[in-house]
C-alpha cells in the first residue's frame, strides 16, 4: 500500500527518531542484534515485549515495516525495558484531509536492537583458510528434507509435474507454520467467542463444496496450485494496480505452458519453483501467452515454500495461497494435516496473527470476526466419527476439530477453500474431484452440472464452533 512522504515523516516524529543512518555503530566494539515480533497489534498501533537487555547496552534501535526503516529513540527504548520491557509504538496521526491513514506497524513489523558487548579478543594463530562452498543438492533432494510435509511423509521435492502430484500426506510449509500447528482443546478461547461465532454464522450456511466446476466462471473460486519444471517457459510477471511495491514486479518465473488460473473473477494462479523454493501467487491474472513472455496480473506475492506461509500478497490477510487450501488427494486420503483457509462474508476491520491486513469490513463490524481469527470445532474424533455424516465429511470435520480454519479473505457467506480443478484440467489430466464425488456418491447437480459436497448438515455449529485466542497460531499458549 502506498505511503507518501507526509505520512512517514507523522510515523518518525511520533518515534521520536534520531536522524536515518545507512546502518548502525561501525566502532571496533562487539554487536550482536536482537529481532523482536510484535506481541500484539491493534488499529492504534503495536506493542512490542523487549527482551532482558541491560539498558545501557543498548546502542540503536529501529522499527522495520513493510515500506520504511525508522530509527527510534535510543533512551525511549532504555527506558520501555527499565520499566518492564514493553515498547508501545502508535499508528500516525491522520495526515490532513485523511481520516484513517492506512496501517504502518502491523504483525510484519520487526523490532530490531543493536546491543553492545565486549570487543572481540585477537586470534591466537591465524585464521585457517575458508572451507570450500558446499555444493547445492540436486532439487529432488529436497529443498526441506524433513521441513515439508506432515511427519511421516516425505515425498520426493522436486519431482512434482504435471502428471505427479503432491500424496495426500504432504502439506506445504514448515512444521511451525500456524497453519501446521495443531490446536489443544485446552488452548484459551477468545473471551468474545460466542458473540464471533454468532456473527459468523449470520453470515449463512457454510458454503457447500464443489467438484465440476473448473474453469467455470464463479463457479470456480479456488485456487490451483502447479510446480514448476526447468524445462517450463519463463514468464515476466507484470502487475497492472496502481498499489505501490508489487512484490512480483519484473519477477522472471517458470511456469507450466498450459497451466490456467481459476476461471472466477479473483483468477488465482500459483507456482511453486521446485528448485529455488519459492511460492509466487498471483491474484487477477489478466494475460498467460503461449511459450512464455510477459504474464499480466492485478497483484501477487510470494513466499518460502519451506517457510511460515505467510508475507505473501494475493489475497486479502497475506498468506500464501497454497495456506490451507483443500486438496482432492488430502480428501480421498482421508487426512488433512493442516489448518483450512476460511474466507467470510466480511470481516471487523482489523486483524490478529497470523493475518498483516484485513479484507473488506462490514458496514457494522460489531462481533465480526477479524482476519487471522482462528475458529475451531469442539468434538472429539469419537464424537465426529459417531456423527451420521459421510466419510469424506469426517475428514474435514477431524481437521476443523485438530487444526482449524483461520480467516483470509472476504467474499461469499462463510466456507473453506478448495483448490480448483483446472490444476488438473488445464494440463490434460484426470480431474480427481470429479472421480472422488462419484466415488462418494456425492449429490450431482443438474442446473449447475456440478456434485454438491453438503458441509452445513450434520453439525450444530452454534454449539460446537469457537474462537481460540490467537497464542494458539503464535504456539505460544
């Protein structure tokens, strides 16, 4: 989002900064530095808990947003740790004839402190010479050996096409993502749960599930997701909003020829490069030219496929798009091992970890749920295996009661995400929803020509549904 010079200039005088410096202290003293997240961000700013630093120690500090670096005031931060190691950092003032300026600090703010230790003693005998750089391993090594995927599975990185998928063990992301942590019945709930819940199910029903739908218009909202190959064209991505930094402007990426967005108007497209690791998503592609050339979007980001799923920017709460998103082989798997992407009718205005942005608010965002709210189904597996509900239901019933589902985007009534089938279709393959559906004797539709997976029947939502504090996506609670 864009932020003019007025803006930055509020943002520093309320820090009381110091004059920019190209870095910090250059003596011959020892620094080591110290990167602190912030514990909680609100509309009015953000509140950062300082480690256990002596405070005379401390030699510079600096506030790292998403656009700008500001230096801080080295005695207010002294100050914040002799009083108990909270640094409170407020959101601007307005600038004139604005009457709510755009976020600055969000949860991608970093709080980064230079602190001084003693000088470094003289080596004793000379320094042996570098160790050789270590060769790269070939990428069906496996970029995250041991990172990617559930425990247990660990399918071959590097060796997805288009005719070899991801098993439906594998999940994308590191282990510590808040999309692979599981959620303890024990973790707290939120203290205004039942009224979020209330408003959530306001919305409607849950959004059934479709299978038949790819390339379809609306009826095709989700998002496919393909690997890339070192034989794929290289496309240069453009961005045509007008936003500020696109982070995928210019960026020069394989794709798979035939690979095609989902046929909605959000047109989500992403890539995974298998031997770079990283995730580009794309939201709005306008323009994919046969052989390569310049692929035109509204807007994208991208992020570590073995990292936290999240700093990515094509839909509204800045996750990753592959985040939660349902997968045919997960479902005739019977397992998922992952959190499920939960996208609203409208959210409150604001937003809690892991989201950094919200979506669209309500016109009354009394109760309703901000984006990184983290829902979760209070059953047991006994109770849900007890349910008179299909097979294939249990399975999403079982990852809404061990993981959840977080909230990322606005649009619709209330439901999860699904990936879209032109995954599949667009590249000539079998579409696995279709075959799973009959299989499963789903519902076929015949106005829609589409199967129906009904998720709103078979469960009181109003009793089981709730909303855990958001520690539990932190795994600090």
């Amino acid at each position: 989002m864009h932020r003019g010079p007025r803006r930055a200039a509020a943002l520093a005088a309320f820090l009381l900064a110091v004059p920019a410096l190209p870095g910090m202290a250059t003596d011959a003293t020892a620094y080591s530095v110290k990167k602190v997240a912030p514990a909680r961000v609100t509309r009015a700013g953000a509140l950062f808990r300082v480690p256990r630093i002596r405070p005379r120690r401390i030699r510079a500090a600096r506030l790292v947003t998403r656009h700008h670096t500001y230096h801080l005031n080295v005695r207010r931060v002294r100050k914040a740790v002799r009083g108990g190691g909270n640094l409170d950092v407020r959101q601007p003032a307005p600038a004139p004839g604005q009457t709510a300026p755009a976020p600055v600090v969000d949860n991608a703010s970093v709080l980064v402190i230079q602190v001084s230790g003693p000088a470094p003693a003289p080596p004793s005998k000379p320094a042996p010479p570098p160790a050789p750089a270590p060769v790269a391993p070939h990428p069906a090594q496996g970029i995250a050996s041991g990172v990617i995927g559930a425990p247990g599975c660990d399918p071959a990185w590097g060796s997805f096409s288009s005719g070899v998928r991801p098993p439906g063990c594998w999940r994308p992301y590191a282990p510590d993502s808040p999309f692979n942590r599981e959620v303890a019945a024990t973790a707290p709930t939120a203290s205004n749960s039942q009224a979020v819940v209330s408003r959530l199910l306001s919305f409607g029903h849950i959004q059934n599930m479709l299978a038949g739908t790819a390339g379809r218009g609306e009826l095709d909202g989700g998002r496919p997701l393909f690997f890339s190959s070192p034989t794929d064209p290289v496309f240069t991505v453009h961005c045509t909003e007008n936003w500020g930094n696109c982070a995928v402007e210019g960026a020069q990426i394989r794709i798979p020829d035939r690979a095609q967005p989902a046929g909605g108007s959000d047109a989500h497209l992403s890539v995974v490069d298998q031997a770079s690791g990283w995730e580009y998503d794309f939201w709005g592609v306008e323009s994919k030219p046969a052989g390569g050339g310049t692929l035109s979007i509204r807007w994208g980001g991208k992020t570590r496929i073995d990292g936290n799923g999240l700093g990515s920017d094509a839909v509204a709460a800045q996750y990753g798009t592959a985040a939660g998103v349902l997968r045919a082989e997960e479902l005739a798997s019977g397992q998922i091992n992952h959190a499920l992407f939960l996208g609203v009718a409208c959210d409150s205005g604001q937003w809690v970890y892991p989201a950094t942005k919200g979506g669209s608010e309500c016109s009354d965002p009394t109760s309703a749920p901000a984006e990184g709210t983290r829902f979760q189904l209070m059953l047991s597996d006994a109770q849900i295996q007890a349910l008179q509900v299909p097979d294939w239901k249990k399975t999403v019933l079982t990852a809404m009661a061990h993981y959840g589902m977080i909230v990322g985007d606005t649009g619709g009534s209330w439901g999860i995400a699904q990936e879209s089938e032109v995954a599949y279709t667009s590249l000539g393959q079998p579409n696995p929803w279709v075959a799973f559906a009959k299989q499963s004797n789903v519902p076929f539709y015949s106005p829609d020509q589409d199967y129906v997976f009904n998720l709103a029947d078979g469960v009181d939502w109003a009793h089981d549904l709730r909303v855990v504090q958001p520690c539990a996506s932190q795994g600090t609670c």
